[in-house]
C-alpha cells in the first residue's frame, strides 16, 4: 500500500485555508462563503477544518489579520523607498493597487465586514486596520507639508479619507467590471486627480 502524505503543521494548514477563503472571495460575496465551502475546495472535512480553527469567525479573523499584516507590509516598503513624502503617497497608492490586483479577495472581505451591523472582533479588526492606514498617510501628509510639497491649508485627516475613497472607487468599479486588471491602467491618472488638489502652487 502506497504511504500516506505526512500531516502538514497546523500553522502551514491554518495558511492554506486564509489562502483559500481569499481565493474564493475573489469571486463571491464573503457573507455567502461557508466553512463547507472552504473544506470542499481543500479536499477537506468540516471536521478537518475545525481541527484548525474552532470557527467560522476564527478564520475570518486569521483572514483579516493577514490582510493587515500584509498590506501594511507593502505599504511601509513603498513609503521607505521613496525620496519625498509626494512620492511616499505614489508609491503607497500603487502598491495597494498591486496588492488588490493580486488578492482580488482581500477588498470584498474587507468591504463584506464593514457592512456588518455588529461590532464583532473581526470588525474591529478591520477597523484598527483602516485607523493604522490613516495614521501612516497623516504622518506622510504631514511631512509634505513641512516641505512645503503640498498647501499648507490642507485637512489632513479628509485628505487621508480621500487617498483611501480613491482606491475604494477604483476597486469598486472593478467589482461592476468583473476584473482587476483595469485597474492598474487608470490607478495613476487617479492619484495625479487626488495630488492636483494638494500641491502647494509655486
């Protein structure tokens, strides 16, 4: 008799059901995603699922943590990597861009939990994840006004909403659309639309 595949960990296990959740709410609402769901595109049991996470919120909670941690990931490298805080805020858009082009799942997931009516965990999740966001883009739009990069009469706090609408229309739009891959084509000629409102006139 041919041998078993050996047990994956628990850790590499818990990565490929976050993975597969994602993968599949690329294509559907999260809300209609349920834990017999995951296990049939996994070639799992519920039980097997379970043995992993003891919920369905657990997983989206293991989801959401993901999401944040790569993303933030993703955007802290753009804004090191740039030479001034305009070009911190380009480079940020366009990464997140890239990453939703990659993980079209993330956004509806992220979306799907804002709509939720109560504050469970996973909610706060996502919503410490939008405050981290915000604080990143203040401290940036901060810096550009020191510089004298942008005007100095600007709202930080609405400027850092409207940074984060911009990427939300865009993804929204995809949604309608069925596809992603526009968005990297029109992602630029947005953020020059959101920028020509901030910059200081010479």
């Amino acid at each position: 008799m041919p041998s078993k595949p050996p047990r994956q960990s628990t850790e590499t296990r818990q990565a490929e059901i976050v993975s597969t959740l994602l993968r599949l709410a690329a294509g559907r609402s999260a809300a209609e995603i349920t834990t017999t769901d995951i296990a049939k595109a996994m070639h799992l049991t519920q039980g097997a699922l379970f043995k992993h996470f003891p919920s369905k919120e657990a997983i989206r909670l293991a989801v959401m943590d993901w999401i944040e941690e790569a993303l933030m990931q993703r955007l802290l490298e753009a804004r090191q990597q740039a030479a001034t805080p305009v070009a911190a805020l380009r480079a940020m858009f366009m990464a997140h861009v890239a990453f939703v082009i990659e993980h079209p799942g993330a956004p509806r997931l992220v979306f799907g939990e804002l709509q939720q009516p109560d504050d469970s965990p996973v909610k706060q999740r996502v919503c410490q994840l939008m405050q981290r966001y915000r604080a990143m883009l203040s401290a940036i739009l901060e810096e550009a006004t020191a510089a004298r990069l942008i005007r100095p009469d600007i709202d930080r706090p609405a400027a850092a909403a409207l940074f984060l609408g911009a990427i939300q229309g865009l993804v929204i739009q995809s949604m309608v659309a069925g596809t992603v891959q526009q968005l990297k084509a029109q992602a630029p000629a947005v953020f020059n639309l959101y920028l020509n409102g901030l910059e200081a006139t010479p």
